[in-house]
C-alpha cells in the first residue's frame, strides 16, 4: 500500500468512532507530494480530551503519527498565537480534511487562517535579528565566523517571522526554502542563500555537506555525552530528538533531489546541536564555551565557502538583512492593525 492508500485505510478506521470529530491529513502527503521516507502525519479532533495526545503505529514500512486534539483547546481560540500554536493552526489550515462530522469546522478554519502571531512572541524574534544585526557588535565579534553566526541567527528569526504571516505559517526547517519562494519573499531566500552557502547547490555539493555535517553532529554527541552516531534514544528528550529528526529530514530531501532544501537542513541541524549543547541539561556534560566555540568555527569554516563569508559579503548581507526586517516590521503592525480594525467592526 502507498502513504496516501494507508491515510485514506487509517483515517476511516479512526473515523468510526463517534467521538472523533475531524480527520486532517497534515506534513508532506497533505503538500501533494511522496517523498522519500515520508510518513503518514493525522490530526484527529475530539469531542473530549483523548490520552494519550499523541501515538505510532508502523504499517509496512510506513509509519503512521496521530495527533489528538481536544476541539475546544483553548490555545486554540482567539487572534493571537504563540509560536508552537500558530504553527499548528497552520497545519491545520494547510491540511485535507480526509472526514469530518463537526459542523463549525470551517469557520474554525477560517478564523485560524486569519490568526497572527502573538506581539511578545514577534518582538522576541525582532530582538534577536537585531542582536545579530546591531553594527558595534559585528564589528566586536572575535571571528568571521562569529559574526557569520550572528547574520545567521538574525536570518533566522527574520524567517520565522516572515513565513509566520505567510499562509503556510513556520514550519520545520526542510520546508524553509520552499516556503519562502511560495510566500513571496525572495529578497530573504538570497540572503538566506548567501549566509548558508547555498548556490549552485547540485547533488555532489548537498552530498559533501550532508557527509561534513553528520561528522560534525557526530562530533557534538562527544561533547555532549550524547547518543554515538546520532543514534535514535528515546529517554534524551525532544531537543535532541529535533536536532536527529532535522538531519534526516536532510537525507530524504537529499534522496529527492531537493538539494537546497538538503543543504539548509543539515546546517540548521548544527545550529540546533549547538543550542542543544550550549544548555545545562540533566545527566548531559556541558561542553566548555571554548570547545563549543571551536566545534562551531571547525564547522563553518567546513561547510560554508570562503567567498561567501568574506567580511564585505557579510557587511553587504547584513545591510541587506536590516532593510527586510524593517519591512517585516512595518508589514507585521500593519497586519496587528488590521485585525484590531476587524476586530472593532464586528
């Protein structure tokens, strides 16, 4: 049976029970498309809280996520949304409803569709660009390669920010390039481009990267007293699952041919391994700051091409950067504005 054969089996399975009110069909299948290594990913919304949220099951080869949602969440009222929920409401928006029996599902649909990230989540994301972007501190960083992180972090933030009022919302970080092309968006795709060494990117060049960045995450699991090899382990927690999840995530889209969407994957894998060594967690060693510098330094100058990380490329780039999030910001108040105006009129 194919991917779509089984959502189609499972989700009529799961619809016969009277209590299941809606069944969405969410991640890469509701996206049209079967790639490598692809999942089935189900919502299902109930008239009352389910446990366990959230369970698998392996059919063949495919394995089968469920999530469960209780209809009347109340993170899941109102205009405004944190990160987490918005990207949810998102996947929701952007899902195929494989079978519904709740009448008010589309107008729930609707109203999450006009949802906007909450103003304290945005002006987080706004203080981290900045920090990246404030001049003294590039100018006081110790390294290229530091301040090339600082540019990164603040393209970053600024394309969460920018895909956070896009229709397809943030995602994970494999749909990133795809997205931002889609939204409209291209000034932030170069930049991106630029910052994560992604040009001419074919095959041989995703291929290396991927090869250099599984070194280096497996690098970061010595330092962290982490699972040897990237290996799967339940009992280490979400964040290092994310980081695991996120390179294989760069393996399949490698396997596809997407190799632009390989290539940002596997390098915000290490990004992601670096907070993740960075924080002071229980039974985990915390790496030195100077070990966590030179494994950062090791890698960028690994992976990123020294023409494209040169201090006039970054000057340019991060001039660049602060001209998208002042439009992000003025795009951003206008839509608050908006929907306060909506608001009052209804």
């Amino acid at each position: 049976m194919t991917p779509s054969e089984i959502a189609d089996d499972f989700s009529a399975t799961l619809f016969a029970d009277t209590n299941v009110l809606a069944v969405l069909l969410v991640g890469s299948l509701s996206r049209g498309i079967q790639p490598y290594g692809a999942d089935v990913d189900l919502a299902i919304f109930h008239r009352t809280p389910q446990e366990p949220n959230f369970y698998c099951e392996r059919i063949g080869d495919v394995k089968v996520s469920v999530e469960r949602y209780h209809a009347d969440l109340p993170e899941h009222r109102g205009f405004f949304f944190d990160l987490k929920h918005l990207r949810e409401v998102g996947r929701f928006t952007n899902g195929l409803i494989l079978h519904s029996r709740w009448e008010s599902f589309p107008s729930v649909l609707t109203d999450w569709k006009r949802a906007e990230l909450a103003p304290d989540a945005a002006k987080v994301m706004f203080e981290t660009a900045h920090r990246g972007l404030e001049p003294r501190s590039l100018r006081d960083s110790s390294s290229l390669q530091e301040r090339l992180w600082m540019l990164q972090s603040a393209g970053e933030a600024l394309t969460i920010l920018a895909l956070s009022m896009s229709p397809a919302r943030y995602q994970k970080p494999k749909w990133v390039m795809q997205d931002l092309r889609v939204a409209g968006y291209p000034q932030l795709l170069g930049e991106l481009r630029r910052l994560f060494g992604i040009t001419n990117t074919n095959r041989s060049v995703a291929k290396r990267i991927s090869a250099r960045s599984r070194s280096f995450l497996e690098q970061g699991c010595e330092l962290g007293g982490f699972p040897r090899g990237l290996a799967r382990a339940d009992d280490f927690g979400h964040d290092y699952a994310y980081v695991r999840r996120t390179f294989i995530d760069a393996e399949n889209l490698l396997a596809d041919g997407d190799f632009e969407g390989s290539t940002y994957s596997s390098l915000i894998s290490l990004r992601l391994m670096f907070t993740l060594l960075s924080q002071a967690l229980p039974g985990h060693r915390r790496p030195l700051n100077s070990e966590l510098r030179d494994w950062r330094d090791r890698a960028l100058a690994a992976l990123i091409p020294t023409p494209l990380a040169d201090d006039a490329g970054l000057t340019s780039t991060a001039e660049s950067l602060r001209e998208t999030g002042r439009r992000l910001l003025h795009e951003y108040k206008t839509r608050i504005e908006m929907l306060y105006d909506a608001y009052h009129k209804a």
